[in-house]
C-alpha cells in the first residue's frame, strides 16, 4: 500500500478518512508470469495498480508471431483496459502479465463509490485519466513521426529496463516493426 500511497500524494493531499475509504475497496492480486488476467471480449473490471511486474496489452492473432503488442506497465503505474472499463463494454484486447505480476485491484463499481463517497475521488480520477491519455498520445505521435529506428531508440533512452525483462518480439511489434527489422537497427545502433 505504501507504492500506491506515493504515486496518490504525488497528485494531491489526501484525507485519512478518503485514504482509509478508498483503500478498503483495494483487493491484491497476483498475477503468474505469462497469464493472460483479461481476455479479449471480456468486460474489464478492474483497474490496477501495479506493485510489482510488468503488463503487457496486445491484441491477439491466431498466428502468435502476428500478434499486436501496443502498449506495457509497470511497476507504480495503473493497469487496465481503459476504454473497456470506462463504457463497461467487451474488451478488443488482452492483457498478460509478462514477470509475475501483484496489482492492487479496485473495481468499477467501488471506483463510483469512491467517487460518490470521497472528496478526493474525482481529482484522482481524472488526473490519472490524464496521465494515461498523454501516454496514449506520446505513442500514437512517435508511430506518426519518427522512424523505426529513432522510435527504437527513444524506447531505449526513456525506458531501458523494458529492454531488459520484455522479449524483443513484443518490442518490435511496440514499434511497430518486425522482428528482423530490429534485429537489423540492433546491429547498427
């Protein structure tokens, strides 16, 4: 609880009975290495805080070679399906714990009471909604803008210990390459 307490006060104050409230609707869960916890045309439920791990989202193929890999978290960020959650509506994609993985988990429906019941609630909320957007919108910019290997190496610059625990499969299906064209830019750079 202390991880997802300091990630919290980094974004504001929080009251001890807000605290106390919204920590009672927290649930652990530990993920295995290599399960996937949502599958695709599942609602998602849940929203995480990732204690310890990686998650990885990916859209599944029937090849797994072909499978689209758009998107990892990590240790001290939140987790989930975002638009799945948000509408509560079948899920286009799946997520899979790549490391064995520990969330603490809320639900959507305890999320709206926490909500309803906290002043600090909605401000966490849409702060963290915000964090997650400009995640979504620095990638979507970067596929749009920079070569495979200049995306290859911001990835490496920003996140090196991604590098490390992420088989470079999904790496390269991150930035939008094959594998042997990362094989290739590996080479070079």
């Amino acid at each position: 609880m202390k991880q997802i307490k300091a990630y919290l006060d980094q974004i504001a104050t929080i009251s001890q009975s807000d605290w106390d409230f919204f920590t009672s609707k927290l649930q652990r869960r530990v993920i295995k290495k290599k399960s996937v916890f949502l599958k695709i045309n599942d609602i998602e439920n849940h929203i995480s805080f990732i204690e310890s791990g990686v998650v990885r989202l990916f859209i599944p193929k029937e090849n797994s070679d072909r499978e689209i890999t758009f998107g990892f978290s990590f240790k001290d960020q939140f987790v989930s399906a975002y638009d799945s959650f948000l509408t509560q509506t079948p899920s286009a994609y799946q997520l899979q714990a790549l490391s064995e993985t520990t969330l603490l988990s809320m639900t959507y429906s305890d999320l709206q009471e926490v909500y309803k019941n906290t002043q600090i609630g909605n401000l966490v909320g849409r702060l963290t909604a915000e964090r997650l957007f400009l995640l979504k919108s620095s990638r979507e910019q970067n596929l749009l803008n920079l070569t495979a290997e200049k995306r290859y190496l911001k990835l490496f610059k920003e996140r090196p210990e991604l590098l490390k625990v992420i088989p470079l499969k999904y790496i390269s299906s991150y930035i939008g390459i094959t594998a042997q064209a990362l094989s290739r830019i590996r080479k070079r750079v």
